[in-house]
C-alpha cells in the first residue's frame, strides 16, 4: 500500500468480491478507486466472462475487463467445491464488505448468505445486485444491461419518434446500479464502523435504490 492508497477514504478496508460481469464489478471498482483491498474471486480455468469480449487473449482480459476491475487483487476459487466455499468463507469473514451479484438465494444455498456470514461477521456490509430485486415474480431470473434496459422501459425513450425501442449505447441500468451500490456500501461501512449494531444490505433493482 503506498502514500497515496493509505490517504484514500477507503484505505484498509477489505472488499470480498463475488462479481462478474459488469454491474458487480464497477461498483467494486469504484471501492477501490476510494482505496479499498478489493479481492475479486473468479472461475478457475475461465474467469469472469467478460474478459473474453473483444479480441483481447483472456489472459489479458478484454480492455473492458480491465476497466471494470482496475485497482484488484485476483484470485481463481470453485464456488460448487467444498473447498472452494471453505476458502470463500476464510475471505469474507476476513471482509469489511462483500459484495455479490448472484441470483438471490445462491450463496445461501453454500451457507454464505447474510444471515449466515453477519453471525459470524456481525461487522460486514453485505451488499447483494440483482437485476428485479430480492422478491417478487421476477426474483429468480437473470438480468443482463439489454434485459433490464428493455423490462424496466428504458428502451422505449430512445431511438426516433414512431420506430422501435433500442437500446441506449451506454450500459446505464449496470453503470446506474454500480454506483448506488458503491454509495450505499461506503455508507454501510461507516455506520459499522461506529456501531456494532449495523447491519446493512444492499439490494438494487430497476425501480428501487439500494437501501441501507
């Protein structure tokens, strides 16, 4: 860590992160840009798919790749080995914040949901992304930027007047969720930091911002 990390607002917090793609990942980024030890956990052998977009080699990671994890350390660990969750467990017991863009109701299959972590972790922010929240009819499914862009009507205020909805060119829902969950973590990390009892969770989704 040097001169400039340690004057950094973040600086000697641990981030466990669970993410891939791209809403996950640039919230995390946006932790370590603040100063944060962000770890990032991957699939052995593959990685997080988005190293692959693009012409880069995987080895290298995509410059979008890059980009959404810049300022992390990496590590490749299988989540459905028990191994693998042994060692998961180990870096979020050892976190400030863990943060996740799972399905909901994934890791606590494994026992490394909230309720399971924060009894044993009563200090960590546990910050969960899914793209239609944590309930409701569309819990369960996967959301993608296209996806969340075309439910939540985003595509239908762009493109020109009387033709068919597109996609606006940036990713705004993942870019949109990113930040929210960033904002919302750091400020679940400094109420933890001055009371015990706090014991956040955050869970964006199109309509509603992520609570604390």
């Amino acid at each position: 860590m040097d001169a400039t990390t340690r004057r950094r607002p973040l600086a000697g917090i641990r981030v466990c992160d669970l993410t891939h793609q791209a809403a996950g990942p640039w919230c995390t980024t946006l932790l370590g840009d603040m100063g944060a030890d962000v770890v990032k956990v991957e699939k052995p052998g593959r990685g997080d798919g988005i190293r692959y977009a693009g012409d880069v080699p995987p080895e290298v990671g995509s410059y979008n790749f890059q980009g959404l994890n810049r300022n992390k350390r990496s590590c490749a660990i299988d989540l459905q080995t028990p191994r693998g969750r042994d060692l998961i467990e180990r870096l979020a017991l050892a976190s400030d914040v863990l943060v996740e863009n799972l399905r909901p109701g994934v890791l606590d299959r494994y026992d490394l949901g909230y309720d399971s972590l924060a009894a044993r972790n009563p200090r960590l922010v546990y910050c969960s992304i899914t793209a239609f929240g944590p309930t409701g009819p569309l819990a369960q499914a996967p959301g993608m930027d296209l996806i969340v862009q075309a439910r939540s009507g985003l595509m239908g205020l762009t493109g020109e007047p009387g033709g068919p909805p597109i996609k606006a060119a940036p990713p705004t829902p993942p870019t949109a969720f990113s930040a929210r969950s960033s904002s919302a973590s750091v400020r679940a990390a400094g109420s933890a930091s001055s009371s015990p009892c706090s014991r956040p969770s955050s869970r964006p989704s199109p309509t509603s911002p992520p609570t604390c």
